[in-house]
C-alpha cells in the first residue's frame, strides 16, 4: 500500500505524542517524536554547562554540535520509543523539570533547527513515518500527505501534563506547570524560525473535550480517508 507521512503539530502537552505514537503503531509506520530530539540538546546542554542561567552559550554549542548524537530505540517490553544521547537512554530525563524550562531557548536556535531538521527529513525519506512537533507540516515535510494541527486549552494541557509527571513519582505542582505551559506558547508561537502555526492545509483537532480513544478513532478515519484505505483496524 500507498505509505505517506503523517505530520502532527500542536501546542505542548496537547497530547499529539500519544496519539502520534499510537497510530503509527497501529498502521505499522516509524514514530519519531521531534520534540524529544530539542529535549536531548537542552540536556546536553546542562550536562556540558553550555547554559548560564537560562543563557545559552552558543558558540560553544554551535562547535558541539556535531558530537551531539540522538537515536531512538523501542522497548521490547513495553513497546515506548526511548531517546537516546550518545548512546545513553535519557527519556526520563528529558522530561525533567529543568529540560522542560529551558528546551524553548534552545528551539529557539536557528543552527539547533537546521541541524535537526536535516536529520528529521533523513528520517522521513522512505516514507512510512508519523512525526510530531512544531514545524513538521510546515518546514519538516510540508509535502505531507496528512496534516495534523492539535490543539486544547492551557487548562487541560497543564493537568495532562501534571498528571504524567505525579504519576512518574516527579514532585510538582500545577500552578509551576500551567506557567512553563503558558511560557512555552508564546515562545514557540513568537521564535523567529520556524514559530508554531497551522499549515495552511492541516486540518485542526481540538481535543480539550475528547478522550484518547475518540482522537484515535478521529485519526485513524482521516488516515484511511488519504491513503484512500477504507477497512478499519
Ligand atoms: O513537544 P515537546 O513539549 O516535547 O517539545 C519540547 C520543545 O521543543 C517545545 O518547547 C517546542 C520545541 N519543539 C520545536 O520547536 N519544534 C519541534 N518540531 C518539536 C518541538
């Protein structure tokens, strides 16, 4: 059959990751979540002591680059996609608190983005793959056959999150979240390269009111509506 791309974008914490990954799952294709590879730099970066305060060095990041390695690898067990730095399983980590606070400054960084994104489009090249982030419908792959813009109120992507980390065992609270959520959009929403917006042909989910189970429901329907597939899983 037909194999597209599937580019998913939206706000943080909107839920596009479960989805994303989930669908691929389900229709056999590679996930790549693109957000946790800015993740994996800021880490880098606080590992390295390439941030002063919340300032990036950049020209020390800028030499590093190259020696910044990312790759992903599912978990037999489980079946997660984990991150990995140089080598290093780092996905609990990128999900930490002082990852979370910095990643914009970094995603903010034109040479941060281009090198990426170079590596997300090597990724895409055979097609057969969902990814999600920011950009991807509209710098990444804004060939997609299938564009994706989720969306939800701060509210409900706070608690989402909140939720995510308790349950983790992560000491946190709402308000600090609901302000990094808050924060995070306007950075995102206002950075000079790449900034978050809808492509002009992704179709919009707002999922404040749905259940995972719903969006998959949704997403799977759009899937087979593109490839023109028309049997349910
Ligand atoms: O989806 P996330 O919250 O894990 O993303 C982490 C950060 O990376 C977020 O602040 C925005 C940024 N990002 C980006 O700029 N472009 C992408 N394609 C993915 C994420």
């Amino acid at each position: 059959m037909n194999r597209i791309i599937i580019a998913i974008d939206g706000f943080s914490s909107s839920g596009k990751s479960t989805m994303a990954r989930r669908l691929a799952q389900t229709i056999g294709y590679l996930y790549i979540d693109s957000g946790a590879m800015y993740r994996a730099v800021t880490l880098y970066c606080l590992k390295h002591h390439l941030f002063a305060g919340e300032t990036v060095r950049t020209a020390a990041l800028r030499q590093q680059m190259d020696d910044i390695r990312i790759s992903f690898c599912t978990d037999a067990q489980t079946g997660q996609a984990h991150t990995y730095l140089n080598g290093m399983d780092v996905e609990a980590e990128i999900r930490s608190m002082p990852v979370s606070e910095r990643v914009s400054h970094i995603s903010a960084l034109d040479f941060v983005r281009e090198a990426l994104v170079k590596q997300q489009q090597r990724l895409g090249e055979a097609k057969g793959i969902v990814m999600d982030g920011r950009d991807i419908g509209t710098t990444v792959f804004p060939e997609a056959e299938l564009k994706i813009f989720v969306t939800a109120s701060p509210e409900t992507r706070a608690r989402r999150r909140y939720d995510e980390l308790i349950a983790k065992g992560q000491a946190v609270s709402y308000e600090e979240i609901l302000d990094n959520v808050k924060q995070r959009d306007r950075l995102d929403q206002s950075r000079a390269v790449s900034p978050l917006k809808q492509a002009d042909d992704a179709l919009l989910l707002d999922n404040s009111e749905m259940t995972i189970e719903e969006q998959q429901a949704w997403l799977l329907d759009q899937y087979h509506r593109v490839t023109g597939c028309s049997a349910h899983i």
